[in-house]
C-alpha cells in the first residue's frame, strides 16, 4: 500500500486503557514512541495527545515527561473515587470533542484505545 506522506495525521491515545490493556492480556508493557511512528506512518503528524489520569503516584510525574519528550501533547484528569470505592477515569467525551475539534485540521484521525466504548 502506497503511503500518501502529505496527509495530515492526528493520533488520539488513551493511555490507561492501553497500558492495562498490556499489562493484564499480554504481561507486557506499551512502546509509546514506537505506537506514535506506526501510527504516524510516514505522513505529516499535525497533533498527537495522550490522554492521562493522575493516580497520585510516583512514577507518573516522571512517565507524562516521557510522553512529552516523544512527542505527546500530555491531558491529564483525576482519578474519580466513587462511594464504595470504585474508581474511575473517563476520557471517552473529551477524546471524541478533540477529535471532532481537530477533523478539519486532519486528513487521518487515529484512535488508539483498548476501550469497547469506542
């Protein structure tokens, strides 16, 4: 397949899902430098942005400093603790307003998401 490099490429990735995602199915972790050249393919990346939930713990502050020095734009929320415990980040709507945001800026939206909701 032949590569138009002049299309204009945003990639949207959801983080937390993707890094459980690794980590739970295949006991692994996710090469976001690599996901963002494969995403990109060649072709003019416009915007590319993480998205991210601050859990308070250590590492995070210096894991979103990596994220920036590949090339993320970082987008961080809090975790929501809900009675009972459960807890919850939801980037889904902020995701999709980005990208509707961004659409005529973009020729190739790519969504990067272990998220069904999607």
């Amino acid at each position: 397949m032949k590569i138009n490099k002049a299309q204009r490429v945003g990639v949207f990735v959801d983080v937390q899902n993707m890094y459980y995602s690794a980590k739970n199915l295949y006991k692994s972790k996710v090469d976001f430098a690599q996901l963002l050249k494969t995403a990109v393919n060649e072709r003019s990346l416009i915007r590319s942005i993480c998205y991210t939930i601050k859990a308070d713990i250590g590492e995070e502050k210096s894991f979103f400093e990596a994220l920036e020095k590949i090339g993320y734009e970082v987008k961080s929320k809090d975790l929501q603790i809900f009675l009972g415990g459960n807890k919850k980040g939801d980037w889904d709507i902020g995701i999709a307003m980005d990208m509707i945001e961004l659409a005529p800026k973009l020729d190739t939206v790519v969504l990067i998401s272990g998220d069904g909701d999607f």
